[in-house]
C-alpha cells in the first residue's frame, strides 16, 4: 500500500475530501490532535476497526477512542448522558478528555475491545474536526504509531511506524500538548483511567468528587497490571510509549534524583553501555552520558509532556544501549504532572528507583 500525505492547510482542497473518501471505503488515516496523531477509522465499521489494530499491531482486547466533531453525536453512541457527562461536555469539548458510558447497539464491540461501554471525545483540533466532518462518521482513533512505541506529536512519527500500512497521513504540524486525553469512566461512579492535560482537580471542580483506578494508582508506584487484566481504556494494561534501549525512571528532589542518575550513568558506563539522560539541564550530565536530553525546569510541565515523546523516539535513531530519567518531581494526582509521569512510567516498565 502506498500511502499518501498531506500538508496542511496548503493542501485543504484535496486532503479533506481523500480522507473522506478513504474513511467511507473502510480505509485508515492519520490525523494530528491536540494531545497526539491518531490513527483513524470508521468507528461503526468492525472491519474498519479490525484493520487499525493489525496496522498498529495492538492487541484486540484494548478499547478503541470514538472522536467526532458534535457534541451532539455522543447521544447516537450511547444509551444515555448522565448529567455529569453533560457538565464535563460543556467545560471541556472540544478538549482533551474521553468520556466512557454504556454504549448502544451501533457501537461494535470490535470498537470497544469487547467492552460494553464505548470511549467518547471531542478534539480540539481543526485538523480533526474538520476530517470529521467531512466523512460524516465517528472516527475511532488510538495514537498513529506501532502499539507499545511512543507517541506520535508530529506526522514524520507516524511515516516512521505506519506508511505502507494506512491510506493517509494528514500532517498538521506538531501537536500542543504531547500526550493523551485524560479518561474519566462515567459508566457507574466517576472515576479516572488515565491521567492527561484535564485533571483530578480540574474534573472535581466541576462534577464533585472523582475517584483515581486502583491499576492507575499501581502503575503510578511502579507495578504494571497482570496477564490477565482485562483493561477499561487504552493505556491500562500493556507497556506502553517505550523505546527500544531499557529505560530507568528516577525519582526524588532535583538533588536527590541528579546523585542518583549520575551512579547509574557511572555504573552503565564502566559496564561499557552507550546511555542517555532525560533531565532537566544539560550541564548536570555533560561528560557523564553519551546522548543527554535536557527538557528544561521540571516547573514547566507542559514543555516537558510536549518534548517526551520525541526524544524516547531519538533515544532509538541514537542506538543507546541504556536510558536514565529523571521523573522531574511529576507526582502529584491532583496536577497535569501526574500524566506525564504515568507515561514515563509505562515507558520504563515500571522500574522506578
């Protein structure tokens, strides 16, 4: 298969209507989001779902994200809307948060993982709504990378892993947030699957009390859930966003975690390892690793999730042999930080020191 890109918005005229077609033909395309690229199809169309995850190589039992571009759509997807979702809706759509309800007949469960509940959301992206509206169909969209690799934020990501496998590549540029919509499950009592840029405090503000997964809270201190965990959203069960070389997530005070990090540095290097550093400020390693990745003050969350995922990517092209990050003091699950440090985690395996 050849697969075509698109620039945009130089290429408007003919991006939208071959995306359109392709996605009406049971094809996939590429799309950029404010949180990551997706790797989009017909959400009402087994087949269709069926071939997003042979191009990603995802595993079947990983619930698909449904993306439109009305608010109003959400009610032809699910058996009802709670209040609460209707609250969320009208502070945060277009946004990055996915909704999960019971979903109705028309939602395949090759869409849901075999779930009987269905991940909605509203991208706040013109790129995305634009595409949507133009096939007229809900588009079920994971990340538009191979399952188990990081993050797209940028179309030459997406090209890396995924041409010659989907139909279109619409390149918008590089995304503004860099990683993943946060998921609150709303199907019972409400509760946080995956932690992204709207948070625990931001979601309480305006629905009251939300409770954090338990397998969340695990992956938070480093233990990823067992074979036969049957996950609610994407993101729960499997390794996720890891680079090829293994890498070692460090926690502590800035002091704490740069002793840490240049002892294992020392120790990989007498062992005759090439090993990268994700830190903070490239003078604290300069010498000390091979390949050092300096994102800047951990105060700057969102500089930070926006590099991520770029750099666990050039961690590969740089062939290391051993990563060591620094988890930027990321903890607290009330904050944007607590998203970031989840994908760092899952990228490390869960191996926290």
């Amino acid at each position: 298969m050849k697969t075509v890109m698109y620039k945009l918005p130089q290429d408007a005229d003919k991006a939208y209507p071959a995306a359109a077609k392709a996605l009406k033909n049971g094809g996939l395309v590429a799309f950029p989001t404010e949180t990551v690229y997706g790797l989009g199809g017909n959400a009402l169309d087994p087949a269709a779902s069926k071939k997003i995850y042979a191009a990603k190589g995802r595993p079947s039992d990983n619930p698909l994200i449904v993306h439109i571009a009305e608010k109003e759509s959400l009610y032809k997807l699910v058996m009802e809307v709670p209040e609460k979702a209707k609250k969320l809706m009208d502070r945060f759509w277009p946004g990055p948060l996915t909704i999960i309800l019971k979903k109705n007949d028309t939602v395949p469960l090759e869409t849901t993982g075999g779930l009987d509940t269905v991940a909605v959301r509203m991208p706040d992206h013109e790129v995305a709504l634009e595409m949507i509206r133009a096939c007229g169909l809900p588009i079920a969209a994971p990340s538009a990378n191979t399952s188990g690799r990081p993050s797209p934020t940028k179309a030459a990501h997406v090209a890396e892993d995924l041409a010659g496998k989907i139909d279109i590549i619409l390149d918008g540029g590089d995304v503004g947030i860099g990683v993943e919509s946060t998921i609150i499950d709303l199907s019972g009592e409400p509760c946080i699957l995956r932690p992204g840029y709207i948070t625990k405090d931001d979601l309480e503000a305006v629905i009251g009390p939300v409770a954090i997964d338990p397998a969340l809270e695990n992956i938070q201190s480093g233990r990823l859930p067992a074979g036969d965990f049957k996950p609610k959203a994407p993101g729960m069960k499997y390794r996720h966003y890891a680079p090829k070389a293994p890498l070692t997530l460090v926690t502590g005070s800035r002091q704490e975690a740069k002793k840490t990090l240049l002892k294992l540095l020392a120790k990989a290097k007498a062992e005759g390892k090439r090993c990268a550093v994700i830190c903070e400020f490239y003078k604290d390693f300069e010498g000390k690793a091979d390949v050092i990745y300096a994102l800047g003050s951990r105060d700057d969350t969102l500089s930070i999730s926006r590099q991520i995922y770029d750099v666990l990517r050039d961690t590969d092209r740089q062939n290391v042999d051993a990563i060591f990050a620094d988890d930027f003091g990321l903890d607290s699950d009330g904050h944007f930080g607590y998203a970031v440090q989840n994908r760092l985690m899952k990228a490390a395996g869960g191996k926290l020191l």
